[in-house]
C-alpha cells in the first residue's frame, strides 16, 4: 500500500473526561490580562443565569455590579429582541429605498422651481428631506420605542403598589 494511517495516542480517556473546555480562552485571559493591567483593565470568564460563559472586561478604577437575571425578565428581553430583529429586514428595506424616492421628490421640487411654482417646490424639497431624514433616524426610534415600553413596563407594577 501507498498509504499507511498513522495512530497517534494523545491521551488517556480520563484526560479527556477531565479537560477544560476553556482552557485555550483562560490562556488568552491570561496574556491580555498581563498587557492590560499597565492600563487598569482585568479580563475573566463570568457564567450567566442562562449558564452562557461570557468574558467580562473591566476597568479597575470603578466598580461594576451585575445581578442574576431570573426567567421572567429572560423571556422578556428574548422577545423584545426577538421583535427588533423581525423588523429589522423591513427598517433596511424602507431605508434602502428612501434615497431614490427623495432623490425623485428633489428633482421634482427643482423641477417646480424652475417652472416657477415656488411654493410648492420648496414644500417638495422641505417634505423630502424631512422624511429622508427620519426614514435614516428609524432604527434609533425603534430602540427608543422599546425603552419606552421597557419604563412603563416597569413603572405600571410601580404605581400599582402606591
């Protein structure tokens, strides 16, 4: 045969049983832990109430406090990004095709400038960019819709209790 498989032995089954899983991630905490602490940052591995591990990067100067999320507020950020980004696909889409519906609405309010009609080229060209402007400005006023929402959710059990 041309071909001959090497059988390498990397190790025993309780070496393998006993393996951490993050050992590779701990050495890089380590490395950028040793670089960062000339600038007051520290690195290391926090597990969530979900059991996700996350890397958490703070700074030494202030103090940082986290809270254990339980499944009630879980499920409810879940869903409220779950939302966002079902709309998100359509924000894209309706910003997409701002520009070439104003670019026609400017040409058009030139256009009116130019066959005097001045009042209704200005209120052309004012409307577009108005609306332009706003289509751009969508996303930021969907985050700020659910933060609205986030508050009243959490003032109604507030006022219910007074």
């Amino acid at each position: 045969m041309f071909f001959q498989p090497k059988v390498q032995t990397v190790g025993s089954i309780s070496d393998f049983l006993r393996k951490d899983e993050f050992a590779d991630v701990k050495k890089a905490i380590k490395k950028f832990n040793k670089k960062a602490e000339a600038h007051g940052f520290k690195a290391s591995l926090t597990t969530l109430a979900t059991g996700a591990t996350a890397i958490s990067i703070t700074n030494k100067l202030f103090t940082t406090h986290a809270y254990a999320q339980g499944p009630v507020e879980y499920v409810k950020g879940k869903a409220k990004e779950q939302i966002i980004e079902a709309f998100m696909p359509l924000v894209d889409m309706i910003q997409a095709l701002s520009y070439p519906v104003a670019l026609v609405m400017l040409t058009s309010g030139a256009l009116l400038f130019m066959i005097n009609q001045k009042d209704r080229a200005v209120s052309l060209i004012q409307n577009a960019s108005i609306g332009y402007i706003l289509v751009q400005l969508m996303p930021l006023l969907m985050q700020l819709l659910v933060g609205i929402g986030n508050t009243v959710g959490f003032v109604t059990p507030l006022t219910l209790l007074i």
